[in-house]
C-alpha cells in the first residue's frame, strides 16, 4: 500500500444533497420539504408540539435545582497527594495549594478553592493551605505530623460558582481590552 494509494471504502462518502437547483435535479421545487404549512418554512421551532396534547417536556415533573450559591470544590484525597509526592511531582516540604496542585498537573482550574478528603493513607508530614477539609481528613494529617489550613474566602452575594467564574471572565475581557 502507498500513501497516493489510500481512499475511502465505496460509499463510505455521500456528497451534499444540493435542494432548490431546478426540477431535473429531483429536488427542486419544495426543495424536498413537501409542500406549503409551516413546516415548509425556515426558521420553524415547535419540536415540544404534541397537537394540543400536553407536552412530555410539562407532563413530567421538575427534579433538583441548581444553588447559585452553592461553592464548587476541586475534590482531591489523601491518597492522591500520596501518590502525586511519591512520583515527585509534589514537593513534601512545601504546603500543598491550589497553585501547586494545578503546577504539578493534579487540578486543571482553581475553580472555588480546593476541598481535601480523608480517603487513602497519608505517611508524609506534609502542610496544607485548602478552602475546606473533612474532619477525617485533618485528623489523618495531624497524625502524619503535618498541619491544615483552611482558607478564609469572603462571601458577597453572588459569590457561588457561577458569580465568581462570571466576575473572572469579566476580568479577563476588561484586562483583554485595555492591551
């Protein structure tokens, strides 16, 4: 086989159907569209329309809501940070942040802070600077000889997952703009 020798399986490609070139293409006229009513038309949108029945979409019932002001939290264990300062990729003797975290490739975006859990088995005296932490979780590290602090963020109202990303954007475009 040869690289000037490489194509498609037969029918595998289809061309583009091209509508409303004149009556011998086949599909002219109505441009396969049938004919007249509204469906006919562009820019039509009644895809819930059951023909005056009751739409599924408001038969069922609503489940759940989404907290505007509710913390999203980069979720990480004990066990991982183990694992991520046995590979060399955490220094033991520096406090674990966000920033070092996202620096050794553990947490791709800050998000709302990082939440440490208690999962997994720590061995190594380690410092840690997250926005929040299970009890098991501080105990374990306690126990390892390392020590748990637990940033201070302050709430406005707004402030939530969506607030802080939209206020970030924001940023990001005012700084964009003014270079």
């Amino acid at each position: 086989m040869k690289l000037n020798e490489i194509k498609d399986n037969e029918g595998a490609k289809h061309n583009r159907k091209r509508v409303g070139r004149g009556i011998g293409s086949g599909t002219g006229v109505t441009g396969g569209r049938g004919s007249k009513g509204q469906k006919s038309r562009s820019g039509v949108a009644i895809k819930g329309f059951e023909g005056g029945q009751m739409p599924i979409h408001r038969r069922l019932p609503k489940r759940g809501f989404n907290n505007l002001f509710g913390s999203d939290y980069n979720e990480i264990n004990l066990g991982q940070i183990q694992g991520f300062i046995d590979a060399k990729k955490l220094d033991a003797k520096k406090a674990v942040t966000v920033e070092s975290l996202i620096e050794a490739g553990f947490v791709k975006r800050t998000r709302d802070g990082v939440r440490l859990l208690g999962n997994g088995e720590l061995k190594t005296k380690v410092s840690f600077e997250v926005a929040g932490a299970s009890k098991a979780a501080i105990a374990a590290v306690e126990k390892a000889g390392g020590k748990v602090t637990i940033l201070e963020k302050p709430k406005e109202i707004g402030d939530g997952k969506r607030g802080l990303r939209k206020k970030a954007a924001m940023a990001k475009r005012e700084a964009a703009q003014q270079a």
